[in-house]
C-alpha cells in the first residue's frame, strides 16, 4: 500500500477527532479532513480525472488546497502546483507542458488561470472558501478509499525557478514524498501532539513537503496563514499554541525586528523553528532565540530532492554556519569538476543520493542525465563538509565570485554583513570587471532610523573578512528581490544599476 495520503486515512481511523487542520477561526479533524479530501477526489472524477492524469493547481495556502491536493493523489492524478501570481503566458506553459487535463484556480486569484486554460481548451475548477463541500454534496462513501499505487508514480510536478530557459517539471514520486515526511519528523521530533504552523506557499516543495507532508504523516496539527506578515505569524504562534514554526530566513529577520509586546513567555510553547530555503544568518539564529527563546533549526533540501538531504535537531544542533547533516536514509558528498570525492574540508559542489531524490525532469531526459552522476544528484550548490557529516553551503556555482583568481563565496560574505548591527537585509553578487575578471558587491537594506557610513563599513569588513572578499561596491536599497517564498532573488538584482551607479568607498584612512 503506497499513497501519500494514507497518512490521513490512518489518523482518520485511529484518532478521528484529533486536529488536522487550522485556517484562521475555522479547525478540521483528521475525520474532517479525510471526509473533505474523499469529496474532493469525487469531484476529481466527476470531472474526468483519472489515475496518471496531470492536474494543475493555482490555489493559495488555504484548507481547499489541502482538500483538493490530497483529493488528486488520492486517486493516483499527479498534482501540478504552480504559484498563484503566475501570469496567463506562465500558466499557459505549465497547462501544456504538463499536458494538464484539469485546471484548478482559487476564486481572488483566477483571472490569470481562466485565460490560459481557456487558450488551450482546458476546463477549469474555481474553488472558494467551502466549495469543496458545496461543489460535491451529500456524505461519501468511506469503503471507497484511496488507490493503492507503485511507489514510483509520480505525486506532483513542481517546476524549478528556470533561471537559464524554460522551467522544468521535477517530477516527484509517493515514495519520495514519504521518505523525505518520515526523514523531517524524525529529525524534527515531531508527534501527534506538535502544532505546526506556517505561512510558507503550499504550491512550493518545502511547505508542501517538509510541513504538510511531515506533519500529516505523524497526526499533528498544521496552522496556515495565507499571507505571511511577521506581526500575523507571531499572533498566529500565541492564537494557536504552535509548538513548531517553518520559514525562509527573511521571515525570520522580520519576525525578529517587528514590533511586538510578546516575549518568550508568550511563545513557552513554541520549541521548533525551522528554517530553509536559504542559509539562515548566525546573527538571525541566536537574536531569535534570545528574543523568543526557540530554538532555530537549519534544513538545506532542493525541489528536485523533495525539500530535505540535511537537517539540525534539536537534540543535536548543527555546528555554527551549517545546515546539519544528512537525514535518515540520504547520502552526501562534495565532489570536485570530475565529479570525485574532495578531500574533507574542501569546497566542492553538494551531492545527494537518498529516497528524496526525484524520479527525473518531467519530460527532458537529457536534462535529467544533465544532473547525474552514477547514484548522485548535482544540486550546482557549493558547500564543504567535515569529519563528523556536517554540511556547510557557500553558495551556487554560478554565484561564486572569481576576483583576481580568488574565490568568493558570498554566503560567507553574507554572514558577516548580517552581524552587523544596522544591517536588516544583503545580497553579495559578482559584477564584471575589467581588471579583475569580476569584483564583489553588496546590496544593503539598513533597519529603520539607522544609517550606515560605507566607508566605516568597508573598514569594519577588512577587520572580519580577508581583503579580496571584501565588497569594493555598494548599494543601499530599499528592499531586496524576493519569491514567493520569501527567498531573495539575487537574479533579479540589476547588475548594470550597480555597475553605473554603486557606490565605491575608497579604502578607509590608517592612522
């Protein structure tokens, strides 16, 4: 028996008033909810969906995601989940690509979904606040069940970023789903009795996996909160006892400079904060844990790994600047160009091979083959690891910074920059340079009613960092570039803006 949502069919048996599921006032049970998926995969059908069959999903985190998600793999469809602010030329790709035969939009964020499927001759679901139960009435029928399927058949689609060409589909499987659930509730410690909560998209693989699917699989309670505003999550947190917390790290620093009257003693409860989708500053970590006193857990994971390859535990904390090691079942390596094993201690680019890994890119094999190497996934990341397993990340190979012949991982740069008191926000990236190949700037985002002196700055940098990965350009912003999730986009940065008009502080005088 092999389906992602049997999870739910055996808490439904076993503790069927237990809470599932939590959105603002309203609250599920695991009976409630599996009652709202089986009514979900009826609607499925009564639309023509059948087992194999793609479906793409433009809904936000709301309890109909979670509803009709379930519904889809219940039945063996593959769910397609794309983000909601996706254009009608984005959404047209996925719908053919994927070679969708159902579209499900939300009824505030439809416009987009409604074009496109309309282009292609696509029907359309429009879910809203209740639909689910509204659109499929009278009681199911509970023999019914789910479709008990191979482990290698595909869960959902999530496409990547696309940073070079079109996005691909990573085509995630009912096995990787599981494995990567039961790796992050192990790791975690997570129970019955856990109350996560999160404002992470469900669309993206680690709400979808690392949170959902973790929690579900052990029959606690998840906590959704649509939109994420730091004062909302934090309300959230005392609203709903959450024990446990998953974000991105500018959830984090937001959460840690907003103002707030709760203290620790308001959140005694809250013993988890998990963290992903980028490394989370020291500096962040522990004024986090100081001001609330919960203790902050590190994960590093890809879409095309199911969100999970290495965590931190509470019992076991990963050392300072790393992500942990490798969960439950899951290998990692550091290999050099030659796709061989460094010498520990060394930077190379991050391998994994363990149960999470995706089963290929949906339709490209050559950009499959692209990304293996005999059992390993090449995530393009660069990281080192030590004697013990524990993983640190330095950047991306395409980010690392070659000044003058020097390598320059930003990350590091990075982390320093966050230690500074002013400081809410960074990136470092590589700019063209014609003299040294590229140089190293900084985009800085400075807290409110605080200033920073760049040349002061770069002095204060030369005392921490070695001189060639010390930025030589500088940017004050406003606000960086982010996802859907929160993570800063440094593709989106304007290089020529920093080229033309960065500031240049000249070296600092020595007396």
């Amino acid at each position: 028996m092999t389906n992602v949502v049997q999870n739910i069919w055996k808490y439904a048996e076993a503790t069927p008033e237990h809470i599932a599921l939590r959105v603002g006032d309203q609250a599920w049970t695991y009976a409630e909810l599996r009652a709202n998926v089986e009514r979900a995969a009826l609607g499925l059908r009564h639309r023509g969906v059948d087992r194999g069959d793609r479906v793409l999903m433009v809904v936000p985190s709301t309890a109909e995601f979670v509803f009709v998600y379930y519904g889809i793999l219940s039945i063996g469809a593959t769910a397609v989940t794309v983000n909601t602010l996706c254009t009608a030329p984005e959404i047209e790709y996925y719908l053919a690509d994927a070679d969708c035969v159902l579209a499900i939009g939300y009824h505030d964020t439809s416009d987009a979904l409604t074009v496109a499927a309309a282009t292609l001759s696509i029907p359309t679901w429009i879910l809203a606040p209740g639909s689910v139960a509204k659109d499929v009435p009278g009681d199911v029928d509970h023999s019914l069940g789910f479709t008990d399927l191979d482990e290698n058949e595909a869960a959902a689609i999530l496409y990547t970023s696309g940073t070079t060409g079109q996005p691909k589909g990573a085509v995630l499987t009912h096995r990787n789903m599981l494995a990567t659930a039961e790796a992050g509730a192990l790791v975690q410690e997570v129970g019955p009795d856990d109350r996560m909560g999160t404002a992470l998209p469900l669309f993206h693989v680690f709400g979808q996996v690392s949170v959902m699917g973790s929690i579900h699989g052990v029959g606690g309670g998840l906590s959704l909160l649509r939109r994420f505003e730091a004062a909302a999550m934090l309300d959230l947190a005392v609203a709903h006892g959450l024990t446990a917390i998953a974000g991105v790290p500018t959830m984090w620093n937001e959460m840690l400079h907003t103002e707030t009257t709760y203290t620790a003693a308001d959140l005694a409860g809250l013993r988890l904060c998990l963290c992903g989708g980028a490394p989370l500053p020291t500096a962040v970590k522990d004024a986090f844990r100081e001001k609330f006193g919960a203790h902050m857990v590190d994960g590093y994971g890809l879409t095309e790994t199911a969100a999970s390859a290495t965590c931190g535990s509470v019992r076991h904390p990963a050392k300072e600047g790393s992500v942990g090691r490798a969960v439950h079942g899951t290998r990692i390596a550091i290999l050099d160009s030659d796709h061989q094993p460094v010498p520990l201690g060394e930077v190379g680019e991050v391998a994994v091979d363990g149960p999470g890994v995706m089963r290929e890119y949906w339709n490209r094999p050559e950009a499959t083959a692209s990304v293996r190497s005999g059992p390993w996934f090449l995530t393009g990341d660069l990281g080192t690891m030590d004697a013990d397993g524990d993983l640190w990340i330095v950047g991306r190979l395409k980010e690392l910074i070659i000044r003058g012949g020097y390598n320059v991982y930003p990350t590091e740069v990075e982390e320093v920059l966050y230690s500074h008191p002013a400081i809410v926000e960074c990136a470092v990236i590589g700019i063209p340079d014609d003299r040294l190949g590229e140089e190293v700037a900084a985009v800085l985002v400075v807290g409110q009613q605080q200033s920073v002196d760049l040349v002061e700055l770069r002095e204060w940098l030369g005392e921490r960092l070695s001189a060639y990965k010390v930025p030589r350009v500088f940017q004050l912003s406003d606000a960086l570039p982010k996802g859907s999730t929160g993570k800063i986009l440094k593709r989106e940065i304007n290089q020529q803006d920093l080229i033309n008009g960065g500031v240049r502080p000249p070296r600092p005088a020595r007396t």
